[in-house]
C-alpha cells in the first residue's frame, strides 16, 4: 500500500504543500536560518536625502552613458514630479516593440495555453534519451542506467548558444532542479525507497546538454536525439574544485582528501552564459538532501549547518540510507561541497565541470556576467532565502577574445581571482513611511542607494574574526558580519543588455514583519510579502566594478487592484496580474520576461513580458500560462521563438503516479513528465511585433 507522509498546510504563494517538500525541503517552514540583526534600509537613512539630488543626477547619466545616444525616456522617472507624470500615461497605440500580442487571460487550464497567432510544441520531455545507448523512456521499467543518458527531471534554467559549422542548430543546456518521487514512481514508499529509486533520482538531478533542430519555415525547434555534443551531467558526475577555497580543511572528506574533487551537483536553479562561452549553473536548495544535521555536537560546526538551513534527522529521500556522503554525522564536510556555481564547457562532452569557490557558497539562484570596460567579468547572484542577501563577484583578470587554446585556458581562470561582495541598500524616504502596507512613500517611489562591501578577495578576508577560506564556504556568515540588507528572497538576475541596469526578482517573504523578524523596509515595503517584487539597480557612472549604486522598485507584484502594487507608474488597469516573479531574461528589444512561481492570485503561473522603457514603461502582459501543479521556469525569448522549462506539472497535494493530478503533456493514461515548450508565431513572423 502507498504510503503518504503528512502534509503541511498555510504554504507561500501558490504552491502545493508537496512542491515544498520536494524542491526545497519544507524551508519556509523551518526557522529562518538568518538569525542577525543587521541594520534594515529604513534604518540608515542619515545624510542620504542631502545627496540624493547627485545621486538621481548619476543614475541618468548611468542609464545616458550605458544607452550611448539614447534619449532620457528610456531612463526611469527621476522624481517626483516624474512619477506623477507617469502614472497619468496613457500609452500610445501600440504595445512596445516585442509585446505586441493579445495577453493570455489568468486561467487554471490544464495546459500551456498562448496568445492567438502562436503554435508550440514539446522540444524534450523527461526520460527522452539524448546519449547514444540510451533506451527510450519506459515509465514501469525505469533504470539508473537509462535515466543517466535520458533527458533529466524537473527542467529549470536553459541557456541556448549556436552550433558551430551546423546550420539552423543550437545547443541547449538545462538544469534539473530536483525530483519527485512520488510522481516518477508507481507504488513509490517514501518512508523506504529502493536502492534503485534512489540512483535513478541521482541520475535525473544534474544537467542535460542536447541539440536541437530549427524548422527554418517557421521556428519550431525539436532536440536531436543522441547527437555527439549531448552530455547528461548527474548527481554522481566528478567536479574538480578550483578557485581560492580549493583544497582547503573545509572541503575534505574520507573520499576525498584532497578537498579537490567533488561528485556531482545538486539543485540545480539559475544560471547564465559567459562572454567566453561556457554556462554556469547556481547549486541552491542542496541543504535538504542532508541527513543528521542534528546529531552534530561540535557547536562551531553545529552553527554553521544551522546557517545553512542543515538539521534534523533523516532526509526526505533518504539517500543517506546508500551513500554515507549524504549523514552529516559521518561526513560533517560534505554539505560545505555543494551550494557553489558551477561552470561547464557545453561544446566539449569530455571536459571536466568546475565548482568555482571564488564566487562564494550560498543558495545559489543565478550566476548572470557583465563585462567591465576594460574587460573583466563581473557577476550578480542572489540567495534565495528569506532575509538573504544579494552578492557580485568582479574579476582581477581581462577576458581574452577568440577562440585559441590559449584563450580558452586563460578564460577558464576568469572566475577563480577576483573580489566577492555583498549588497547593502539604503532608502531615501523617513522610515515613518515606510509602514508595511505597501503605501508609496511621498516622493512617489521606493528607491535609494546602495554599496557594495567587499567580502574576501583571493586570500584575504575584509570580515573580522573570518579567514578568507571561511567566508568562501560560509558566506552567509561572512554577509552577516557586515550588515548586508536582508532581502525578500533574491532570485534570478538580468542585466539589461540595453541599459546595463540590474534586474533582481525578489519572489516573496511571508515572514517580513512577523514577531523577531525583520520589518518592511523600503526595497522590500509589505508586510507578509506573498507577491513580491522587480528591483532595478544602476551602477555608479555604469561601472560594474563600482562600488557604489543607485536603485528603484521597478515592480510591486500582486492583483492591480490592490493599492499596494506598483507597475513603474503604468495605469494598473491596464497591465496582467503578477504573483511571485522568479527566473527573468530579456528580449532584443529590451523588454524584461518574468516567469513566475507559486502565483499566489489563484490562477496558473505563467510567463510575462513588460517594457522598461519609453511609454509603456510597466506595462506587463502576459504571455502564457502553465499546466496545473506547475511552474514557470528558464525563459529564453529568441526574435522568432519562445522556450520555457514547465517543471513539476501535476506536483499537486495528494498526488501520485496512480492518482495524477494533470494530464500534460501527454494526455489521460500518460505519465506527466516536465517538459521543455517551444512557442512560435503562426506565421512565421517574430515574437511580439
């Protein structure tokens, strides 16, 4: 008989209680593993409102410098005065270039449902095989063998880079977050899974790297199976370990003395593409696959896991039952060896994947570069978690152009020296009015300045008490020592390729302002955030390497109805409903598309665009909804086509293999498998003119 472990209830947003679970571990309901009391934005706005008149001037010229000859209206209102103006906006005729379509109406269809004029397809499912040898998917016969040359679980951030001497070809690489259990397996126990189950769950966690097929005529794009660049990356792959923190005490095992050499990665959430043409990939809820956390004695050590969100007993998947890597009571290091970007060369199958100890260890969402310039690379993450906090990394080296081996190996130390840092911001409004409501503030928005403080760089440490190695592996620590903002779960980041202005989707925080936590500040204003929100940051002088920025709430999610939302001064009547925005990308146009997670409205999550600049500056409209039980993920939005990662469909409250909750993507009698969809426009036209 199957049994079912107890569900709980009162879940963020609009997320089934076994989406919770699985993905991330329950960790909105676990205590809050940031228990500092650093100072809160509304807290530290002396001598911020006698500058704030420089301060708005350099944002303009930020946005002037970055756009060369672009007009001021692609800049945000710099005032009041302009935000007034703003919200009397009409908007012209037109959508802005790139959204020009009838926006999908909120719906609970049990389906991926598209603007009139679109087609789509299925370009992968789970289980589809992409190495040579693989079998075909087989739902009652399902092998570790086989899932490890198939198509992984739960699709999440994509990247899609051309292939060279291959016409009308792209390579799409894609994260696999993490896996269901119950929905992958008939009859599955989750009090004692099998030796089998279990390898098969490593197997489909990972990455996968597949080629794909454009139909010249209209877009639609479909993976080849077994091509010589496909590559599955799983949860037993070796990692070598490089950067600043390689080697240390820290990161040794009885497996692995050396400290050097990592199995697999977990997790796996946001990513980005480098200038250099590698991806990488933000390892981010691997806490939970951690057993015994609470059997730790030594109260160093014990702190420390707590920071991390790692405690209890057994693990939901109870890998630790057949791997001792996974108890904490034997391998205490082993969770310091996961929580890292890592970096792979999709265009080389047999090159070994890199855990880049530089860029810090946290709950990795997002890894997105800008080039300095003079050339160094420069990235923004965020951690997801609530009351954490947001990070860049600016490199000590130049990227070299081309393609020579010389190139490509000095390329590959780009992220291994540099300096980490961590974000501080700081409202420009008296913390009076900033009462949790969500209420603007006088001056018409909630926006600021911020800096960033230098964390380590190489071997040395800028934070009292913690050795360079120590704020690598625990930089959570490290960012509470010197008093960075706590966020309302920073997620995906995007910067403009337009601008250069920085997009964070801050998702949600159902614990802002509740007893002992911390209260509503000006970058995150509501109270019991269930919707959250678009912040938009502009370097000093659009410097990257600045350390020091300007910043604005681009987006206030939620129903437009609801007075405490704001949609960059657009007339709310006239924009899509917006709940919990989560992986961002941009088009050619400049517009910004946000998938969401957990829409906490009522209705499906989906995808959205909305232009920052001009006119229609805030005018969000929705592109497309998902299938029931799922969620949006890993956006890539091309001149003639749209992909998304529909992951966890039919992971509803109750479900199972035997009882689905959906029918997509294969109809009634099918297992429902995560896919990834290609949308396109009937006629062969671009997206959105």
């Amino acid at each position: 008989m199957r049994k079912f472990l107890p569900l709980i209830g009162s879940h963020p947003g609009g997320r089934s209680a076994m989406t919770c679970r699985y993905r991330c571990g329950d960790a909105c309901f676990h205590e809050v593993p940031n228990t500092s009391d650093n100072a809160y934005v509304g807290d530290v706005i002396a001598g911020v409102l006698s500058r704030r008149s420089v301060l708005r001037a350099s944002a303009v010229v930020t946005v002037a410098a970055a756009a060369g000859a672009t007009t001021l209206a692609q800049a945000p209102e710099a005032s009041a005065a302009g935000a007034a103006t703003a919200a009397k906006r009409k908007g012209g005729a037109k959508a802005a270039r790139g959204l020009r379509f009838t926006p999908v109406a909120p719906n609970t269809t049990d389906a991926v449902t598209i603007p009139d004029g679109y087609a789509q397809n299925i370009v992968i499912r789970w289980g589809d095989p992409i190495l040579r040898g693989a079998p075909a998917f087989d739902p009652d016969h399902q092998t570790a063998k086989a899932q490890a040359g198939q198509f992984g679980y739960n699709n999440d951030y994509m990247a899609v880079l051309d292939v060279p001497h291959e016409r009308d070809r792209q390579l799409l690489v894609v994260n696999h977050e993490y896996t269901d259990e119950q929905l992958m397996f008939a009859g599955y126990d989750p009090a004692n899974p099998t030796r089998e189950q279990v390898e098969i769950g490593w197997a489909a966690h990972g990455l996968s790297v597949v080629v794909a097929q454009e139909e010249r005529r209209s877009g639609r794009l479909t993976a080849v199976l077994r091509h010589r660049l496909n590559r599955r990356i799983t949860a037993t792959t070796p990692f070598e370990v490089t950067g600043p923190a390689a080697g240390s005490k820290l990161l040794r095992t009885s497996a692995d003395p050396t400290g050097r050499r990592i199995l697999g990665t977990l997790n796996n959430c946001g990513g980005g593409i480098t200038p250099w043409g590698t991806v990488l990939s933000g390892e981010e809820n691997f806490n939970q696959y951690f057993a015994n956390g609470g059997a730790v004695t030594d109260p160093v050590t014990a702190a420390r896991l707590k920071r991390y969100g790692i405690g209890g007993a057994a693990s939901e998947r109870k890998w630790e039952r057949f791997d001792k890597r996974f108890d904490v009571a034997q391998e205490p290091n082993e969770t310091n060896r996961f929580g890292w970007v890592v970096e792979i060369d999709p265009f080389d199958p047999e090159s070994t994947p890199r855990k880049l100890t530089a860029l810090g260890r946290f709950k990795h969402e997002a890894a997105e570069p800008r080039l300095t310039d003079d050339g160094r690379p420069v990235l923004y993450m965020g951690d997801d978690e609530r009351f954490d906090y947001f990070y860049k990394f600016v490199s000590a080296k130049r990227m070299k152009r081309g393609n020579s081996r010389a190139a490509r190996e000095h390329n590959r130390t780009l992220l291994d020296e540099g300096t980490l840092y961590v974000a501080r911001f700081t409202g420009d409004s008296p913390a009076a009015e900033i009462d949790g409501s969500g209420k603007l503030p006088k001056d018409g928005e909630f926006d600021g300045v911020g800096e960033w403080i230098p964390l380590a760089s190489g071997t040395t440490s800028f934070v009292e008490g913690m050795t360079a190695e120590e704020v690598y592996v625990f930089t959570r620590i490290a960012a509470d020592k010197v008093g960075a903002t706590k966020m309302d779960r920073p997620e995906d980041v995007e910067p403009s390729p337009r601008t250069g202005r920085v997009y964070i989707a801050l998702t949600n925080n159902k614990d802002r302002g509740t007893a002992g936590k911390a209260p509503a500040d000006e970058a995150n204003p509501r109270n019991g955030n269930k919707h959250g929100q678009i912040l938009e940051l502009a370097e000093h002088w659009n410097d990257p390497a600045a350390d020091r920025f300007s910043w604005r709430l681009f987006l206030v999610c939620g129903d437009p109805s609801d007075p405490a939302t704001y949609f960059a001064g657009f007339p709310k009547e006239k924009v899509s409903p917006i709940s919990c925005p989560d992986n961002i990308t941009f088009d050619a146009h400049g517009n910004l598309w946000i998938s969401t997670d957990g829409n906490a409205l009522g209705t499906h999550d989906g995808l959205f665009g909305v232009a920052t600049a001009g006119e229609r500056r805030g005018e969000v409209k929705q592109f497309l909804t998902v299938p029931k039980g799922a969620e949006t993920c890993g956006p890539i939005v091309q001149d003639r086509r749209v992909l998304v990662a529909v992951q966890h469909p039919g992971e509803v409250d109750g479900a199972s293999v035997e009882k689905p909750a959906s029918t997509w993507p294969d109809g009634p009698g099918k297992l429902v498998r995560p896919s990834v969809v290609g949308v396109w426009r009937r006629n062969g036209d671009d997206i959105g003119v």
